[in-house]
C-alpha cells in the first residue's frame, strides 16, 4: 500500500510524506551518515566500523580522507543505480568509498508527480560527467521505508549528497534546472572529477 500524499507541495513542487507514527513526529532529528542507510543490518562492515572509529575518536582531529583507491578489484559503479535489496545499497556504498566516488541518492516514490519531473533531469545531468566521477542512487521510499524513515524523510523528492560517509548536500523538490546542473557538478567536484578511463 502507498502512502497517501498529505497536504499539498511547495512552490518547488515537492510532496509531504504523512508520519509512519506518533514516534516519527515527535523525533525530527536528521540522521546524517551512512550507518543510518542501514538500519536493520549489523555494524560489522568494514564500512561501517571504519565510520565508527572516526565517530568514536571525535575529540581528536579527523584525519584526512584516504585518497581514491585505484585497486582495480573494487567494483565499478555505473552512472546510475536503483536500489532492489538493502544489500545492494550497501555494496553500492562500499564500492563508491573505496573508490572516493560520491553518490546522489533521488529518494522518490512512484505516485509522486515531481520525483517523475525530476529523476529523468538528474539521470542526463550524472550520465554526462566523466565516467566514474559520480553515481545516481534512485531509491523508492516505498520500497525502503526503513532507510526513509532512519534519514527523516518526509517530502518527496529528497535528493542528498554523500561523499566519504557523509550527506553533505540535500535539496528538496525540483529546482530549476540551472540550479539541478549546479547541484551535479558540485558533487562531482567532491571527487576530485577524475573517472575511472575505463569503458
């Protein structure tokens, strides 16, 4: 069953998501790192307990990222991806990390009218960069409400930039387009805009 669309969208044309509970409206707190895009899986990766120490080691300095892995055994990440299993974005994680590629998640849901605007804008603008520079991440909230619900999402759609663990970006609704091909290319910039030269 779908959730229906509460009260109307902003001028940005986004949609509000109605609370799962009274427990999700009392607790708004954005969660901003990859452990929350996996919420019902254990903190064994090697992913997610290297994220863990920096976190745990917070009254010290972070230190610097390590730079691109160019082990050619770490997956390749095509231009964009749609997540079916909560497995598969765990691997679509691990494998952007270990070659310092940032990920756009769309969060967007099939009964929302301006994820249908806006998906097929973001999926030409991260094709056109340089290949390995960048990957879409689409992610049905209807199909991972517990990813939706752990990141706080409640308009449709949410698109968020994650790069080395963390959600450094976010907008919500269509922006012009203009502004969507900024929002591309400043993700991209992240990762130092260098692909893979691979076909």
């Amino acid at each position: 069953a779908h959730r229906a669309v509460a009260a109307s969208s902003s001028a940005r044309g986004s949609r509000r998501l109605p609370p799962r509970d009274a427990a999700d409206e009392a607790s708004s707190t954005r969660r901003d790192d990859a452990d929350d895009l996996f919420p019902n899986t254990s903190r064994s990766s090697s992913w997610t307990v290297a994220m863990g120490s920096a976190r745990r080691m917070s009254s010290q300095p972070a230190p610097p990222p390590p730079p691109p892995s160019s082990d050619a055994s770490a997956p390749h990440l095509p231009a964009v991806v749609e997540i079916i299993e909560e497995s598969d974005l765990r691997d679509v994680v691990d494998a952007a990390d270990a070659r310092g590629i940032p990920l756009i998640f769309d969060f967007y849901a099939d009964w929302c009218g301006p994820c249908k605007t806006l998906t097929p804008k973001l999926e030409a603008l991260v094709a056109s960069q340089p290949r390995g520079t960048l990957t879409l991440v689409k992610l049905n909230v209807d199909a991972h409400p517990s990813v939706s619900d752990h990141l706080k999402i409640t308009s449709l759609p949410t698109v968020m930039t994650m790069h080395r663990g963390k959600f450094v970006d976010t907008f919500q609704g269509v922006l012009p387009d203009d502004q969507l091909k900024a929002f591309v290319e400043k993700s991209a910039a992240l990762g130092g805009g260098v692909g893979d030269g691979g076909d």
